[in-house]
C-alpha cells in the first residue's frame, strides 16, 4: 500500500466518504422546520405609524424586523416594520434572545399574527416571530 493509498483509507474511516471518490452520493440538505419564538403584541404601537396604515395590514402580512443596538432605552431593541412603516418595537421581556439570535445572524422572520380591534394601543397588533424560513 503507498502512501496514498493509506492517507485515503484514513480519510475514509474519519468522515464516511472518500473525497474524490465516484461511489459517494450526495444526499440532499434538509431545511429545518421553522421553530416559532412566541406571538407577541408590538410596544409602543401608539408612538409609531401602525394607525395610519392600519387599514392595510392584515393577518400574515410579513414584518421586517430591525436591531437598533444604539436605542437610548434598550440596546436589545427590536423595532417591528410593515410595508416599509415603523410600527413598533418587540416587547422587551421577549427582545434580549431575539437580539442575541439576530446578533448571530440567525435567520429571524415574522409576520402579523393578528389584529385585536377592542385594544387602542398595546395589544392591538401581534406579531408572530420564528427561526427559520417557512414556505
């Protein structure tokens, strides 16, 4: 046995395939199940743009969620957007793990959870966040 031959053997056994091998068949990559981080009401909706586009916004409506670290009140801060509109913020109780995920760039989304009409402010729009893509 030459030397290469013995390296490619050792290769083998360590990562169950050979590198340049014809007999290795690659298996496709699952994508994970997207995981749900919580429903949660958007803070501060009285003190941003959700009233005047409120009539557009329906459950499922897709948010965009931005990290603001240089926040005076919170460096976890996560501000809540739809339709390029500053809603609110990501309440803080939830908003350290999201920040921190985020931070990671884990691939945070969310979107409208839903619209409770008898709520002025807090509480009228929740927003639904997850890890993970969802089709």
């Amino acid at each position: 046995m030459n030397r290469l031959e013995f390296l490619k053997q050792i290769l083998a056994g360590f990562s169950g395939f050979w590198l340049a091998g014809n007999n290795v068949e690659a298996k496709p990559v699952e994508r994970p199940e997207p995981v749900s981080l919580g429903i949660m009401p958007v803070a501060g909706y009285r003190y941003y743009d959700g009233k005047k586009i409120e009539i557009k916004i329906k459950p499922g409506d897709k948010t965009r969620l931005k990290s603001e670290p240089e926040n005076k009140f919170d460096r976890d801060a996560i501000a809540v957007f739809v339709m390029g509109h500053k809603i609110g913020y990501i309440p803080r109780r939830h908003n350290p793990m999201i920040a921190a995920m985020m931070d990671q760039k884990a691939n945070i989304n969310a979107s409208i959870a839903y619209i409770n009409q008898e709520e002025e402010a807090e509480g009228r729009i929740w927003v639904e966040v997850w890890i993970g893509e969802r089709s």
